[in-house]
C-alpha cells in the first residue's frame, strides 16, 4: 500500500465512523466530558485527539507492524487538524479550544 492508498482508507475510515457514530465532534466532546466527570479535570475533544493518538502509539510498541494503529493516528490527527483548522479560520488561537465546548462548535462540518 502506498500513502496515497493509505490516506485514502483512513479518510473512508473516518466516513464510515460518522455513520456509524455520529458527526466526531459529538462523539469527541462526549469522551471529553466523561473523561472530566472521571478524573475532575477538564478535557476536550482536542485532548481525546491527542491521547487517544498516544495510546494507539503505545500499542505500536508491542506489534510496530500493526497498519490499523497507524490509520487510526492519522484519523485522529486529521480529526485534530479540522479542529485547529476552524479554531484559526474563526480566529481563535488552539487554547480557546475550551470555548468549543459551550456549544460554539463548528469543527468539522464537512
């Protein structure tokens, strides 16, 4: 598989997941709010992105050829991307993400 074909499943990865999940910024903001209630800190959907990249990263640690890890990376950070994408195109700099979470969202509206 080349990156082209890559890039490609991960985008009809991320399709197939809305259908079956919902628009991501829903599903996002839901694990981030759970994951507040949980630990009492607050988290948003930016912050899934990442940890959720960080832990499809250490499972790479126990099977490194394992292509499913990497196209889930890629479908979080392009995820991430859009994110910060509409944070700049909306002027607002990456750490007001916060603002999303009381309902300002526009991320990811394709």
């Amino acid at each position: 598989m080349n990156r082209s074909q890559f890039l490609r499943e991960v985008g009809d990865t991320l399709t197939k997941r809305e259908h079956t999940y919902g628009h991501p910024s829903n599903n996002l903001r839901a694990i981030a709010k759970t994951w507040s209630e949980y630990k009492g800190q607050d988290f948003n959907y930016l912050d899934v992105c990442i940890m959720m990249i960080l832990t499809k990263a250490m499972r790479l640690k126990e099977d490194p050829i394992h292509i499913d890890s990497y196209k889930d990376i890629a479908g979080y950070s392009a995820l991430a991307v859009e994110l910060i994408s509409t944070l700049v195109r909306n002027g607002d700099h990456p750490e007001k993400v916060d603002e999303l979470e009381n309902g300002e969202d526009q991320c990811m509206s394709s």
